[in-house]
C-alpha cells in the first residue's frame, strides 16, 4: 500500500516508525515530515493544509491511504474534501469528518454533545461579547480557581486556570476581544476538576472501537507542573493508578456511550479519539475530547503496540475493527520532551544537534527537526522526544534520562521529574 501521513512532529515520527514496520506497505510518504520521519519515508513539501496539492499528490502517487496526524486539517475538512473530489473519494482517510471533527474543533460543540449523551463532565457556560456579563454572573457563582477555554483551535494555549474572580473576569474580556484570534471570539467557562488526569485512545470505524491503551502526560514547562503551558514535557503509558475498575468505569461511562451518540447524531466518524480525562476520587470525568493520536503520547503507545499499524488502518476503512485483535507490550513505556531554550515562549531554531548516534536502547522521536547540509538541526519548540521501555515506569524513564544527557543543542532543557507524581 502506497501511504501518505500529514504532519511533522513526534506524532508523525512515532506514527510513521510504526507503519514502516508493516509488511502491508508499498511507499511512505510524510508531508511535510521531519529529519526522522526522512529516515522512514520520503519528506514531501507539501502543507497539512493545502488539500488541492494534497489531492494532487494522492492521485499522481497512487495513494491507497490518507492518515492525517494533526488537528487542524481534519478540523478544516480534508476528510469532506477527498470525499467532495471524484477522482479522490475512494482513497481511504483515516480521521473524522468535518462534523466529527468539531468534538475538538469546539469546546462548545464537544460539551453539548456529552451533556446530550449522558457523559460525566464538568458544568460549563458559553460567553461571547455580547453576553459578557452572563459570563461574570456564572464566574461569581462558581469556586476559584477559574476555568476558561477558547472554543475553538488555539494550538494547545487556549486554556485559562485562574485563582482570583477578578483576574479570570479581566481574562474573558481580553480572549473575548481575541488573544486567541479567532479561536477565543466564544469562551468556555469551566467548573474546576480537582483530582489527576490520564488520557484513553480509541481506534474506531464508526461502528466499533478499540482501546489503545492509556497514558498520563506532563503539560507544564517546569518541575513540579509548575509554569506555562506546553504541548507536553514527557509522558508515560500505561498509567499506573488506572486499575481494571477504574478503566471499565471509563469504558462504560464514558467510551461506550461516546461512540454510540456518534452514531445516534449521524456524524461521520472514523479514526483515532482521544479521551483527555480527570480522575476525581476514583470517578472518571471528560476534560476534552480531542480527533487524533496524542503527542506525546504516541510517542509512549506505538511502541508498546505490538499488532501492525496498516492492519488496524485496513479494519477501519473496511469497517471491520470487531474482527480484529489489539495486543500491547506488558512493558512501561516513557517519554522525556527535549525542548527548545525559551519555549513555550519566544525561542531561537537552527541549533545543530549532536548526540543522536550515542542513544542506545531508546528511540529518539524527532518533533521540531530539519535535516541541512548533512546536519539535524531544531526546528521547532519541542525537539526531540526520547521513548523508552522497561519492566515499569521507573526502569523506562531512568532510560530515557541516561539517553536524554546524551543528546546536545544549544539551550536544550527538559524537565528531570517525569512520573514524579506516581
């Protein structure tokens, strides 16, 4: 099989190393891919974006597949734009439908839906300009700290926790009036989950569905979960208080009924779903609902799953994941982000990386690199992320940090306390 995957991060690359593994495939191809996934495919210059030379690229390579990585294009309708093109619309594309899509594309959309489905989540309330005051009425009667959210895609910065009333109403004015762009013109405002959060994978073809195991990432930039934001610091899989009864409680509450109001509302819905969850007193509760494989938390789940990649992705298409049987490694997988000085701020690209050749027993996945006159340089806030197995969470991750010590450019940073809380 002829594959195009879209994307260019550690997703992509860990995405990628899993279906070269596969005797299923004829030719990869990555656009626009990494100085990794150049290792397993061929680098197209082509954006997650432009659908026409997208398409263009399927029909002139006898593409027999599609399976986009990132949020934004299925956010945008890539799935709709094959199935809108004659010459397209039998090349299979792994990802939702522009509805499906709207479960992360709108925070709004996605709590509607779970509220309609019975879904444990948190009380919310939408707010635009207009309505700005409502939004201060349901601020004061709520408990600090404030939750804001923009409803739709901000490139993982679209969320607000804040301790005091007045800051929070000072906060929804200013994403109201577009700190987020367009993103924030609508804001969620959230009730607080207090507890600790995993995240559930999914595979489905619209009928049924297969668990891809679970994982628990580190969001914030410095030790402790202290400090900003970022797309992820490191994370580990399997999740070690996510017992068999605290999974069958999500599976019953939360999954099963997830996939049968996609079929009760009609939405056209295939692909990877990911469950981003909080665990509160050994209750499951849905924080978001995002349409693709989690970065970094592919980077943990591909190498523990042990069934081909290609395969699941024919079951999908074929709509026949109830024939097939998932298997994972019993083994504990972690991950350790190497980033970028300055991020998730402002932070300088181009440092040549060295070190790579030295890692041994860990996979170096390649998120924010660019392959230049022979040298892999940073080409991204987040730049490598190093994955590693072992018979727990704590053998894997003193791996992945003998390897992280490794590996050098300028003003590398990561944070030394993964899995400091488990």
């Amino acid at each position: 099989m002829n594959i195009l995957l879209l994307g260019s991060g550690g997703r992509e690359h860990a995405l990628a190393w899993k279906i070269s593994q596969s005797q299923k495939l004829g030719r990869l191809f990555i656009a626009p891919g990494n100085a990794g996934t150049a290792q397993l495919g061929k680098n197209i210059n082509i954006g997650v974006n432009d659908f026409e030379n997208i398409g263009r690229f399927a029909i002139e390579n006898n593409l027999d597949m599609l399976i986009v990585g990132p949020e934004d294009p299925l956010v945008k309708g890539i799935r709709d734009f094959f199935q809108s093109e004659p010459a397209l619309k039998n090349i299979p594309v792994i990802g939702p439908g522009l509805k499906g899509a709207q479960l992360e594309g709108s925070k709004e959309f996605a709590k509607d839906f779970m509220l309609r489905n019975n879904i444990p989540t948190s009380k919310h309330f939408s707010v635009t300009k207009e309505i700005l005051h409502e939004g201060f009425s349901f601020l004061e009667k709520m408990n600090p700290p404030y939750v804001l959210k923009a409803d739709g895609l901000a490139a993982g910065k679209g969320v607000m926790i804040i301790d005091s009333l007045e800051e929070a109403e000072k906060e929804l004015e200013l994403m109201l009036e577009g700190k987020f762009g367009q993103a924030s013109k609508k804001v969620v405002i959230e009730e607080f989950l207090q507890g600790i959060e995993l995240s559930v994978f999914v595979i489905t073809d619209g009928i049924s569905y297969k668990v891809l195991s679970e994982a628990k990432d580190y969001k914030r930039i410095g030790e402790g979960d202290t400090g900003l934001n970022t797309g992820g610091m490191g994370c580990v899989s399997p999740v070690p208080f996510a017992n068999n009864n605290f999974l069958k409680k999500i599976e019953e509450r939360i999954i099963n009924p997830t996939i049968e109001g996609l079929k009760k509302e009609n939405l056209d819905y295939n692909g990877f779903l990911f469950f981003g969850l909080m665990n509160c007193n050994d209750d499951p509760f849905v924080i978001e609902y995002n349409v693709r494989m989690g970065d970094p938390e592919a980077e943990v789940i591909m190498p523990r799953l042990k069934t081909d990649l290609v395969e699941i992705f024919e079951s999908v298409t074929n709509k026949e994941l109830n024939k097939l049987t998932v298997e994972f490694d019993n083994q504990s997988c972690a991950t350790v982000m190497l980033v970028s000085g300055g991020y998730p701020e402002a932070y300088e690209k181009g440092k040549i990386i060295t070190g790579l050749e030295k890692v041994k027993d860990s996979i170096p996945f390649h998120a924010g690199t660019i392959l230049k006159d022979g040298d892999v340089l940073t080409n991204g806030g987040r730049v490598l992320s190093i994955s590693s197995l072992g018979r727990n969470f704590k053998e894997a991750i003193k791996i992945s940090y003998k390897n992280a010590a490794l590996i050098e450019f300028e003003k590398k940073h990561y944070r030394k306390d993964i899995g400091f809380d488990l």
